[in-house]
C-alpha cells in the first residue's frame, strides 16, 4: 500500500486495502468513516521463538521487545511486551501523539500496572491498547497474538479486521 508522509497509508491506499481485506462492514458498524483511520497498518504476520535470537530477550517477565513486521504496506512497528508467564502482547509502537517511538528508554512497561507509558509526554496505555492519561488523541492498537509458553513459540498478526473496528470504535468514542 502507499504510505502518507508519517508513514501511514495514504487514504486511497487505505480504501484499497479495506476492500481487499474485507473490513467495511466492521467500520460501517462504528459509524466511522475511511478517513479517519486512514492511518492503520497494512496485514501482515511475525512467528517468533523466544528460545532463539533477539527473542529471547522476551523469557523475562516484563520485558519489552520492539519489531518491525512486514505487511503488504510497509513494515509496521510494534512492540512486543512479556507481560505473563503465559502472554505475549504486541502493541502498536508509534505513539499517537507526537508519534515517539515507544522502544525502550522512551516506552517504558509498568509491568505491576500492565501499562505502556510513553514519556515523551506522559500518555499511558493499557495492556489492551486503550489510552488511560496522557495527551495522546487515542489508544494504541493490540494486535492479535498467540503464545504456548511449553514451546516459546508464537505468532502476531497485525492489519485484521479486529484491529480496523477496534481503532474505529475508539475514534467513535472520541466524536472525531
Ligand atoms: S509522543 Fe507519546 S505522549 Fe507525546
């Protein structure tokens, strides 16, 4: 897909990938428009062992690991969050406020809260994304993972349609 200068998908490409991805119906649910989540990542999937390589920094609980996935846009920036024994979170990196790349110093894991502080500017976002102080203009997206602790082994997958309805149901939320 076409990415707008920040790096998001420029709106007719964002039509486009809503058509092939099959989500209009999720944004027609929340009364949103196209538009106003123009911005949302292309699909795309990560498998990942934490026995091997720069995962493994994730067999500690607490522990933050930033990633690019590939999509079929440009790759999106996540990061992936050792929040329990038996979870692995993958949460949209870029903050939504002046756009600081959460990576570690700037994105700091309060792992008793199970919140992501941006301290840029202090925006606070929940295990699930959802934005709880801070001067961001929305949450964060959650993308989807699975993880078998027995193994190590999981997978993320960004750009579902979850994902589109979840941005758009907070955008709703907001009135914008
Ligand atoms: S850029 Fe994250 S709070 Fe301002």
């Amino acid at each position: 897909m076409k990415r707008d200068g920040r790096g998001g998908i420029d709106r007719r490409g964002f039509l486009c990938g809503m058509a092939a991805c099959g989500c209009a119906a999720a944004l027609a649910q929340t009364g949103c428009t196209f538009s106003e989540v123009y911005n949302q990542t292309g699909a795309g999937e990560l498998a990942f062992d934490i026995n091997q390589g720069d995962f493994s920094a994730l067999a500690e609980i607490g522990a933050t690991l930033p990633i690019d996935i590939e999509t079929d846009g440009d790759p999106a920036p996540v990061l992936l969050v050792r929040n329990a024994q038996d979870s692995v979170l993958a949460l949209e990196r870029i903050c939504p406020h002046t756009f600081c790349d959460m990576r570690t110093p700037v994105g700091v894991w309060d792992q008793p809260a199970q919140q992501l502080i941006c301290v840029c500017h202090n925006s606070v976002f929940a295990s699930d994304g959802a934005l709880q102080a801070g001067p961001s203009p929305r949450g964060i997206a959650a993308y989807d993972v699975e993880f078998d602790p027995a193994t190590g082994q999981g997978l993320v997958r960004i750009g579902t349609a979850a994902d589109v309805a979840a941005l758009a149901a907070a955008l709703t939320e907001q009135g914008r």
